[in-house]
C-alpha cells in the first residue's frame, strides 16, 4: 500500500457532551477509492470536516503531505453572500479556473447565472460540484453528493469519478453509487473507526462478520448487557434478511402485476375496478397537460393512461424538469388535466412527505413533533408511548427532549417519517424520500414501506431504493411521454436500451421449470411458531412499553420500591423473551424461503 498523503494520529474530538472520537487513527492513500459508512449522527460529515482542515480536533494531530490540494463538497454548501451561482463557484482566494467552472457547468447542464437565492437544491449542488471538481483536487471528500440530482446528473458524476486520478471519500445513501465505484471502505461506530481494502459491494458481509465476532464476546459478558446490546450489535443484519424476504414478496406482487398487463411499453392495464382485492385507488385516462402558450407551449404529459391498485408502490424517475411533479399533481387530483381524466376513489386519504420538510421547525422538541407535546401516539390507530415508538426508528428515548434544530439532517428526516407513517392513510406520496438518510434507516423505511397496507407513489433518485420498493416503474424523458414499467429501476433502464425483459424476476425460475418440483414443507411445530411468533413478539412488546410507561412516573421509587422493581425485573424477563422469540422466527422465515 502506498504512503497516506493524508492523515490523523490519535484523533480526539469533544463535543461538549462527551467524546465523538477518540484514539482514533486514519490515513489516506493517493488512489484510495473510499466509501465512509456509519449510522446518522455517527459523525461522519464531522470526520470529513475534520480531514478537511475546516475544524481542529480537540486532540491528535492532522498531517498532511505538502503540496497536497483537500477539497470538500458540503452537503448543505452556504450561498449567502452570493448573487449567483457564478460568484458561488468563483469565491475566494482558491477560487477554481473560470474555464474549468463553465466546462463542468455545460456538461451537467447549469445555468451559472442563476440567483443563488432562488436557486433549487438540484442547482446550487451542481454549482458546489462545479467548484469542487474544478479545483484539482488531490483527495476530494464527498458528504452526500447525489442529494438533489437527477438520475442524468448522478450518472455523469459517476463517470468523472471513475477517470478521477485522486483519491475520494464519500459518504452516500445511494448503494448503487458507492458500489460502481468504492474500493475500500472506512465503518465509524460507536466512536472508533475500521478500514477493510473492499468497496460497498462488501461491506455488508463484513460488517456481519465484525457483529459475529462481537456477539461472541458478549456472550462472555453478563446476562443484562448481553440483551441490552444484541439488538445493537445484530440489528442491521436481522433487519436485512427479514427484508430478504420482504424482496421475495416484492418479485410476487410484481410478477402478478405483470399478468395484468398487456404487451411490454403498454400503458392500460385491466383490472376490475369491483375487485376488492385489486381495487383502483386512481383511474388515470389519456391524460394531456401542457403549459405556455403558441409557440412556447410544451407538453409536459401526453396521453398517459393508469390504473393504480391497493397496495401498488408506483416509482417516478426522469431528469429534472420532464415533469415528475406534475404528473404526481395530476395523480393526486392537485393538478386537472388539459384533456383526458382522473378519477380518484371516494375513500383515498393520502398523505405528502416533501423534501422540504416543512414541518420541522427548529425551536420544538422531538416530543412536540411527534405527540404534540404528549407521552402517547396514534400509530395508524394504535396508541403507542413515545419513547417506544422512537425505538422503532432506531432512537434513543431520550431524544424525545431534545431540539429539531440540534439534529442532523437524517435524523430530521427519520422524526419526520416517524411522524408522516405514524398518521391513518392510505395513500403515501414520497418526494426524495432517502435524502439525508443513512443506510441502515433506508433498510427500516423499505420495511415500513413493504408493510404499508394502502398504495405508495415514490420520487427518488435512488436506483437501489426503487429496485427494492417499487412494482411500477412510470419513466419521464421530457417529451411527455411516460414509459409505464413492471419492476424497478433497473427495468427501466433495460427498457430504454432496448432490451426489454418480459420475464418478471419472481417468475423465471417457474416458466423454466419442466415439471413442478418436489417441495418439503415446514415441520407442523415450525409452521405453527411461524405463524404465532409475530402475535406473540407484538404482546411482549406491548407488555414493555407498558410496563415502561409505568416507570416514567418520577416519584415511582419513592412511593413504591418494590413495584419499582417488579416492574424492571418484568421488563428484564419479556425483552428476553422477545429476543428469543425475534431471533427463533427469523430462523423460520429463512428456513421457509429456502422450501420453495
């Protein structure tokens, strides 16, 4: 390996409340190719910073090689100051060359003399990577680089990245993208940080591996800290392959999709609108919507015609501008068509989660956001407590008192998910739903969304995210026309090179099958606990949290001591239980899907 250009030794940081880092040792390469992984709030734009130069540790040295050039490209770069986005990527005393900023800039399709002020989040990224790249950089730190760019744009970055003669460092949402193009990759948890020489494509089996070896050593460990750290250590992986299985779900729903349609590219699907099960939710019929007037009059949708079901996940893709959003806006009856119509049923109550995330005002408390203020929420008609309910998106109780202005951006993302999911509807509309969220609360959001019981329209960048949510794929290339496709992303850009699979994925295996396969099935004793377990695992949970909602009582020790500690050892005695009894069905789920 060659010699670190860029490095720390014995890196501390102190956040006022106790230590980011610490004895933390890092070095860079000159051709390193980095993914850098790690839970929302981690730290992982700090340790950027860090490297960066733009912050000092509180202890440790940073070294560098002289004459080595660091740039970083900020998630949320500061425009003030600037008029346009021109004076944003010329500023400073390092500012890049004027040419090299305008070559960029035509490439990926920016306007340079844009008002920063104005400007969409698409536009002023695209000014902070027109910058970035421009400045030749030697080690180029990257902190969620595809956030607001369109699938045109993502692609181009791919390309200049894999030519790139430097080394890089990116954090990002996008499995895709940190597959095509990481080597090497660099895991922050729990404060301490580990380098494994293989790209994203990797991560996932070693970091299982690291979770092994750390649940053997809890083992040795008493009783009480091995339940309270299994989840911690294990979480991620469990939560993965019960996704695995939700994925096989996905393939079904989309090879039963594909049976309701008619030739590939085809937009009419026929389904009986009186069938309960496959009941439309949104008629859509020859739609047109244009906007201008003569000869600047573009046609945005152009007879575009869907049948949306009960349940169906319908994705929405295309470059910025060919009109995502209006086609969204006339789905949801937002926008009336020039021509054509839409009928929506009677009983649609659906719900928008934009990425502007307007609801998170920075002065209220997580509590505030969540349950008004209160100890209960209404989860889709349940009444959950909200320190309970919290774990379910993978925080910590005490969060619930905290400031929305003191969390990071994926954490404000995750509250707000929490909030939306937790609302009865049955209809979701998602706008770039996986900004700012780090890879484990995606894995959870696919969860939620894979259980949702109502129909969900999704916007999103993310090629991976759409491959594991989305049955129906509606593909925008500008000229109005909507390609409707079974399947995800990658179906979609099969269709358009012009290799068009009609085979849906779940199906393959039974049209080339001969004859029908001997199949073994479950134990009696095996179905019958794959069956119950989940009743059971909710009774436990319910159980903790009320039995933890009776602990919340400041007073409870003093009053009564004893109920104090029947209560905790109650506790103690069904989170066991509910370990046993998540863990026993995880193994039943892998074992059933192996049967087929």
């Amino acid at each position: 390996m060659s010699a670190p250009i860029l490095a720390f030794q014995d890196l501390g940081l102190n956040q006022g409340s106790g230590w980011l880092f610490r004895h933390l040792d890092m070095g860079i390469t000159p051709r390193d190719r980095l993914a850098l992984i790690g839970r929302n709030g981690a730290g992982k734009t700090t340790l950027l910073k860090l490297l960066a130069g733009t912050i000092d540790p509180d202890e440790g040295r940073r070294v560098i090689v002289p004459g080595t050039r660091v740039v970083l490209l900020e998630q949320e770069p500061s425009m003030a100051g600037h008029a346009t986005l021109r004076d944003f990527a010329l500023a400073g005393e390092d500012a890049p060359a004027v040419h090299e900023v305008e070559a960029i800039a035509d490439q990926i399709g920016l306007d340079l003399g844009r008002d920063a002020a104005t400007a969409s989040g698409g536009e002023r990224r695209r000014a902070a990577i027109c910058r970035a790249l421009a400045m030749e950089p030697d080690v180029l730190l990257l902190d969620e680089p595809t956030n607001h760019l369109d699938l045109a744009a993502i692609e181009w970055l791919e390309s200049w990245l894999g030519r790139f003669g430097g080394a890089f460092i990116v954090i990002s949402h996008d499995r895709t993208f940190l597959t095509r193009l990481t080597k090497n990759t660099l895991w922050l948890d729990r404060g301490s940080i580990r380098r494994a020489e293989v790209g994203f494509g990797g991560f996932e089996a070693w970091m299982d591996k690291i979770h092994e070896e750390e649940a053997r050593n809890a083992e040795r460990l008493d009783a009480k800290l091995k339940i309270e750290e299994h989840w911690k250590l294990r979480g991620v992986t469990a939560r993965r392959k019960r996704n695995q299985g939700r994925l096989t779900k996905l393939y079904e729903m989309r090879a039963e999709r594909k049976a309701m349609t008619g030739p590939p590219g085809t937009a009419k699907i026929a389904i009986a609108a009186d069938d309960s099960k496959t009941k439309v939710v949104i008629d859509a019929e020859h739609v047109t919507k244009a906007f201008g007037a003569g000869d600047s009059q573009r046609t945005i949708i152009r007879d575009f015609s869907l049948k949306v079901t009960r349940k169906d996940r319908i994705g929405v893709v295309g470059a910025n501008g060919a009109g995502k959003s209006t086609l969204l806006k006339l789905m949801t009856g937002e926008l009336a068509p020039d021509s054509g119509k839409v009928k929506l049923s009677n009983t649609l109550n659906g719900i928008v989660i934009d990425q502007q995330r307007k609801l998170m005002a920075p002065e209220k408390t997580v509590r505030d956001i969540l349950a008004d203020g209160g100890d209960w929420i209404d989860v889709q008609g349940a009444r959950k407590h909200v320190h309970g309910y919290l774990k379910e998106f993978l925080f910590e109780p005490s969060i619930a008192e905290a400031k929305v202005g003191t969390l990071s951006g994926g954490e404000r993302s995750r509250i707000l998910l929490a909030r939306e999911f937790a609302r009865p509807s049955n209809l979701l509309v998602l706008d770039e739903p996986t900004n700012d969220l780090d890879l484990e609360t995606l894995d959870l959001l696919q969860e939620v969304i894979a259980d949702y019981e109502g129909t969900v329209l999704i916007v999103s960048h993310d090629r991976d995210f759409l491959d594991r949510t989305v049955t129906v794929t509606l593909g925008l290339d500008g000229s109005g026309k909507v390609d409707v496709v079974i399947g995800g992303y990658e179906d979609w850009e099969r269709q358009r090179g012009g290799k068009v699979d009609t085979k849906p994925k779940a199906a393959a295996p039974k049209a080339e099958a001969v004859a029908p396969k001997s199949r073994t099935k479950l134990s009696y004793k095996d179905q019958r606990d794959l069956d119950l377990l989940p009743k059971e695992i909710e009774t436990l949970e319910a159980a903790i949290l009320r039995d933890e909602a009776a602990l919340a009582d400041p007073d409870l020790y003093a009053k009564n001591p004893q109920k104090f500690d029947t209560l905790m050892k109650a506790i103690e005695t069904a989170r066991t239980k509910k370990e046993e009894a998540e863990l026993r069905w995880l193994e039943l789920a892998e074992m059933a899907e192996g049967l087929a």
